[in-house]
C-alpha cells in the first residue's frame, strides 16, 4: 500500500523553511502532496496559480511530490486524495497552540485521519512567509530565505524602486 501523506498551506509564497519541511517528509513517504489553499475569502498576496507554481518548481527536485491545489475543508481534500496523514511544520512553541487546534479540529471532524508534525531547522525557526514579505518591502535581504523563483515574482511584484536599500 502506498503511505501517502498531506502537507497544507496557504504557501504565500513558499519559503526555505517550507522546502525542509516537504522535503523531510518526502523522504518518508511513499508520495507527498503538497496542498495549497484557495481561500477565497483571505487576501493573498500571490494568487493560487502563482502559489502552484512557485511550489512546482521550489520542490521540483523532489520526484514524489505533487502540488494541488484545495478548496474548503483540509479533510474532504484529504479524503479525496485518499489519504490519512496530515503533515504540518513546527518552529517554535508559539506555532504549538495554533497547530494543536488545527489538529483537534481535523480529528473531531475525520478521526481516521492523523497529524503529523516536523520541526523545522533550527535556521528556519524564525522565518514565515509573512516575515519575508515584510522584510523584503522594507528593503531587507531575503535571498536566503525564499527559492530563487519566489525571490523573482517577489522583485517583479514588488519593483525595487518602491523598497529602500540593496536587493
Ligand atoms: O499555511 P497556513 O495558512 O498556516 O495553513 C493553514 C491551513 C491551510 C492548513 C488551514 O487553514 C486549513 O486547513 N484550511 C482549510 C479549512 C479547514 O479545513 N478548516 C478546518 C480546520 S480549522
């Protein structure tokens, strides 16, 4: 049988700290896919074709990733992709309350399905996808934190000439 497992998020946009935690997990499992959320509702700075994309090719050098994208409900994706096992990643204790909620939620609405958790590098502990963005519109140096095709859409979305300092 193949171990399949599901690593969601909203992947705006995807981060190194991302990249470990897929790439953990794909030297797991059989096959991880990779969920990003279309939330209608929330405002992303990346549209979920960018999100795809950016995903595609950050985890391109893994062989057994798929990214797809989702709508609604994480478990009815996850039934859909026949699988049981939620991938989520952790940095520090203050992601902990959240994720544990997260995890409740899952269980109380598909007890079949399980939460698995990876801690991330601690290099990464520091960095969301919301720092970036954020560092990056001040002018700050993120090369090191995001994939190169993620570094470009974040420069063709945001010109330089709207930042301070060096990028
Ligand atoms: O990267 P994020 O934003 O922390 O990921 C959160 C995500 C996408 C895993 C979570 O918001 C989610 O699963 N959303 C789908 C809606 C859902 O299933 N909600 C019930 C659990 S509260």
């Amino acid at each position: 049988m193949i171990q399949r497992a599901v690593y969601p998020g909203s992947f705006d946009p995807i981060t190194n700290g991302h990249i470990y935690i897929a790439e953990r997990a794909a030297s797991i499992f059989d096959e991880l896919v990779v969920g990003v959320l279309e939330n209608r509702s929330k405002t992303c700075t990346f549209n979920i074709d960018e999100r795809q994309a950016m995903n595609r090719e950050a985890l391109s050098h893994l062989p057994n990733v798929r990214v797809k994208s989702f709508e609604g409900l994480l478990v009815d994706f996850m039934r859909a992709e026949q699988c049981r096992v939620i991938i989520r990643g952790l940095r520090a204790l203050s992601d902990f309350e959240y994720e544990f909620q997260l995890a409740l939620m899952n269980r109380q609405l598909a007890p079949e399905i399980e939460t698995f958790f990876i801690v991330t590098d601690a290099k990464y502990s520091y960095l969301s996808s919301r720092s970036i963005k954020e560092v990056f519109h001040f002018g700050g140096s993120i090369q090191d934190m995001v994939p190169p095709g993620v570094y470009r859409r974040l420069r063709e979305r945001f010109p330089p000439k709207t930042i301070k300092g060096p990028q």
